[in-house]
C-alpha cells in the first residue's frame, strides 16, 4: 500500500510535538496566565540593567570620579549574566530591543509579542534612569550614552552597529540548537559586552541597545544624538540575523525557540502544543 505523503500540517504537528517533548515549559507560552510574567520580567530586568548601566555614570560624578571607567562597563556586563541566569528561563532575558527583533527574524520569537516586549523594556529602562534622578538628582547627565570629544555621530553609528553585531551574534550563536550551551551562555553574553564597553566606551558609551540610551534621554528631555543609537543597534542586529542564518542556516530549531522564549511552566497548567 503507498503512503501519501505528509502534508505541511501534519509536518508542524510533529514539530509541536517533539518541542513539547524537548522543551516542555514551551506550551505555555501562549497561557495569559503567564504572559504577565514574561512582561514583567522584561521590566524588571531593563531595570536593573540600567539602573548599573547609568549609574556608573552617577555615581561617578557624585563620587568625584571613585568610579573607575573599567567598573562603569563591566558592571552591566556582570549585570546581564545575572539577569540570564536568575531570569532568563522566564522571558528569555532579551532586556534590549534590537535582540528581541533579532530572535523575532530568526522566527524564534513571534511577532505579536515584540510590541509588548518593546514596551516593557523601554518602561524599565525610564524607570531605572527616573529613580536615578529622584534619589540622586540629575547628575553625571544620568548616564546618556553621548559620543565622545570630536566624534561624529556618524562613527558613532557605525560603532554601535558593529558592536551590536557581534553582541547580537553571541546571542543568537549561544541560542542555537546547534551551541545551545544554556545557562553557560550568561558567560559569553557578560563577557562580550564587558569587552566590548572596555574598547569603545569613550567612543559611544557602548549602548548596544536603544532602550539604555533612549531612557537617559527621555528623562533630560534632549535627543539631540539618539538616531545613531537606534540606527547603529537595528541595523547591526540584521546583520548578526544575516550571519546567523549563513552560519547555521534559518532559526526556528528547539535550542533558539527555548532561549528566545523562556521555559516557564505554570505546575498547575496542562500542559498543551506550544503556540
């Protein structure tokens, strides 16, 4: 008797199927129940990225400079590989819009979640940087990433687009199927931003991510240089999806799904197909 072939359907099926099976905590991601969290980890954890990111700054100005530039960019590096660690199985820890966009290209992430994922990372970021100037007062320019003495914003640009590359790259490369290295890749994420900040922050400030810089300048009320900020981070995020896919070839593979998403299960949800 011959078989008719599988049609596309029955194909995503099994493909629901065998993630269900690898990745449990996967079909719940569509639970309401447990979106809020999602959101709300992606809040918090902007936050706490911030609040070190631009209170290195701060706290450099109110201390009369005690705040070495070496401590001021590696403390959001430490920051983030503890934000992965204690969060990233609940929203993916993505704390930075041109990475949520990234994982969305590789279809790792849907994108009816971006504008909600969007909105809760831009909502830590301004919380972070209006807490900095209730408690401390706008001191230090509450850690704007501005570019440095005579640099154009062009370079800036460019700098931020080549350091989000490779930021966004460690991201999706960690995430992979293929060098899914779980909680491990908190290591390669800190790190590469602690290196990255040590060689260009007097350059760009090293954002690396429009939520940081767009937070500070909210708050000032001046945006006279953020578009490079914006500009550099979206377009070196596509790149790192170029790369990505000559790489590894398209996303979508159990590895990226679960990194991209989280992993959080509801114990007393059943559990069901992810969506």
């Amino acid at each position: 008797m011959t078989e008719l072939p599988a049609s596309p359907r029955d194909d995503l099926h099994v493909r629901r199927a065998l993630l269900a099976l690898e990745f449990p905590g996967l079909g719940d991601f569509d639970d309401p129940r447990l979106a809020w969290r999602r959101l709300f980890g992606e809040l918090f954890g902007t936050f706490l990225l911030v609040l070190v990111g631009a209170g290195g700054a701060v706290v450099s100005a109110l201390s009369h400079g005690a705040v070495s530039r070496t401590a001021a960019v590696a403390a959001p590096g430490l920051m983030v590989m503890a934000i992965i660690l204690f969060m990233g199985a609940v929203s993916g820890a993505h704390l930075n819009p041109a990475v949520t966009l990234a994982f969305s290209l590789r279809r790792d992430f849907p994108w009816r979640r971006v504008p909600g994922y969007l909105l809760a990372q831009l909502s830590g970021a301004t919380l972070a940087c209006l807490f900095l100037w209730a408690v401390y007062g706008k001191v230090g320019a509450l850690g704007a990433t501005e570019p440095g003495a005579g640099i154009a914003d062009w370079k800036v640009m460019l700098t931020e687009l080549v350091l989000t590359g490779g930021l966004v790259s460690t991201i999706l490369g960690t995430a992979s199927r293929a060098q899914n290295v779980g909680p491990f890749s908190a290591l390669a994420v800190g790190g590469y931003i602690i290196l990255a900040g040590l060689w260009s922050s007097p350059i760009s400030g090293a954002s690396m991510n429009p939520a940081r810089s767009f937070a500070p300048d909210l708050v000032l009320g001046r945006f006279d240089h953020f578009w490079a900020y914006v500009v550099g981070p979206a377009i070196g995020g596509l790149i790192a999806v170029g790369i990505a896919w000559l790489l590894r070839g398209p996303g979508g593979d159990p590895g990226g799904l679960a990194a991209a998403r989280g992993t959080l299960r509801d114990p007393n949800a059943t559990a069901g197909p992810p969506g």
